[in-house]
C-alpha cells in the first residue's frame, strides 16, 4: 500500500505535468500546428491503447473479438478526424458511420463460414462494443478539441473534479452502497457529492474556459454539471462491470498503480458524447 502510495505521488503530477505541456503547446499553436492538434493526437494514441485493452481484457476472459479489424477501424476512425474542417456534423458523422460499416460487414460475411457460424454472432457484438464504447467517444473528444479546445479541459475538469469530490465525501459520509456487486467501495453519499461537486466546477469554470466563444447560462450549466457527473460516474461503473466480468482487477498493467488507459478515461468516455452534443447545439 504505501509502496501504491509513493508511486501515485510521484506518476500523477508527472501525466498532469505532460498533459498541462500538451495543452499550454496546442494553445498557442505550436509548430504551427491548427490549435487543438497536438490535444486531439493525445486522445488518439489513449483511444487505440484503451481500444488494445480492451481486446486483452475479453480475449484473456475467453470472448471471442477481432483485433485486427478493431484496431484497424479504430485507426481510420480516429484518423480521419484530422482530416477535414470541423464545424458541420453532416460531415463529422461520415467517418463513425462508414467505419462501422466497414467493422461490422466483413465480420458478419466470415460468420457466414462453416467455422465461425457458432461464435460469428458474439464475435460481432464483442468487437462492435468495443468500437462503440472506446473508439467512437475518442473520436467525439478529439472533434471536441479542434471545434473548440478549452472546451475540453472543461469536461475533465468538471468530471475529474467530481470524481474527486465524491471520493472526499464518500470516505468522510459514506455509509451505503451504492452498487455491491459491481463496485463495492462506491456510496450513496459518496455519488451525491459527486454531484454537487461537479454542478459547482460547471458554474464556476463557465466564465473562464467557455466564454466568449460558448455562452453557458447558469440554468444551461446546471444542466451540463448534471449530465456530465451523471455519465462520468455511469462510465466508470460500467467499466467496473467490464473488469468484473473478465475477471480482471485493472485494464493493464501500463500505469504502475493506477492501472491501464481504460482506468484513467472510463468516466469520460460518455461525459464527451454527451457535451459534443451539447457543443453541437451551441454553436
């Protein structure tokens, strides 16, 4: 425990320390660079590890998935967002479309086959979730980035700042549980102050990070706390629940102490769905 402890001191403020290095560099277009590039190559390389992860975690449970086809999906998903002007999501919904398309069709024909006919059907549902749950939120937040960048640090911050404040009041208040059997640790108490942890970062940081390119109002950034907190704590559970069922105690071994790439971004995968849409229709 206390050799955890002394690895978390030291590997946290070294990823914060990187990721404020990202930011601050993609901020000020650096290598000039369009902003929101260097933002979106980080969510990418995170998306194909967390899209690797997961195919570790149902293969080595004994669920049959494509990796080729995943990663190469995922590869040309998260690619193509580079490759055109964000800003209409006529055009920003093409590469989800026709890459799951191109994920699921080859996978349907081999099911055909006198081989693949008994695990045909899994092997497409396994491989398609994975695409849907890791792959296409990563693409979302890296559209995020190049719509509009501090738009991103406010999601994390409203959803990483709630995690914080519910694990505070949780240990301080808890005292029933939220949902035993797939994560016992979480409390009632400790998800309400989760809450109103992440209500609060909403209406403080609406100012600073979104204005004036994005007007907030207050009854909007209530309800932005509220949706992001309700995703990001939702994420994180059914995360839990993918570990639990594979029989896994992190998603890898990559992070000494914290885990894998699918334990440090679970509580934003459905937190950036969710504001991307809610980027759509403000802008």
């Amino acid at each position: 425990m206390a050799s955890d402890l002394r690895t978390r001191a030291v590997l946290a403020p070294l990823m914060l320390a990187i990721i404020g290095a990202v930011y601050w560099l993609d901020w000020n277009s650096a290598f000039g660079l369009r902003q929101g590039t260097l933002s979106a190559g980080m969510l990418g390389l995170l998306g194909l590890l967390g899209v690797h992860e997961y195919v570790a975690l149902l293969q080595g449970a004994g669920f049959p998935v494509s990796r080729r086809l995943l990663l190469g999906s995922s590869v040309l998903l998260l690619g193509s967002s580079f490759w055109f002007v964000w800003g209409r999501i006529d055009h920003e919904l093409y590469p989800p479309v026709v890459s799951t398309l191109l994920l699921l069709f080859p996978l349907a024909v081999r099911s055909l086959g006198r081989e693949d006919m008994h695990r045909g059907l899994e092997k497409q549902g396994a491989t398609l979730l994975g695409f849907i749950y890791v792959a296409w939120p990563v693409y979302l937040a890296m559209g995020t980035c190049l719509r509009h960048l501090p738009s991103v640090l406010f999601v994390v911050l409203v959803c990483k700042g709630g995690d914080i404040g519910g694990y505070c009041l949780g240990r301080l208040f808890g005292k029933h549980k939220l949902i035993p059997h797939i994560s016992p640790g979480k409390t009632v108490e400790g998800a309400l102050g989760s809450l109103l942890s992440s209500v609060l970062l909403a209406v403080l940081l609406r100012g600073p990070l979104l204005a004036p390119a994005i007007e907030l109002p207050l009854s909007w950034a209530l309800v932005a706390g509220l949706v992001l907190n309700f995703t990001t704590q939702t994420g994180d559970l059914i995360e839990s629940l993918l570990k639990r069922r594979c029989g896994a105690k992190d998603s890898s071994r990559l992070l000494p102490a914290h885990g894998g790439v699918l334990d440090l971004v679970d509580s934003l995968l459905f937190s950036f769905c969710a504001w991307f849409l809610l980027l759509v229709w403000l802008t």
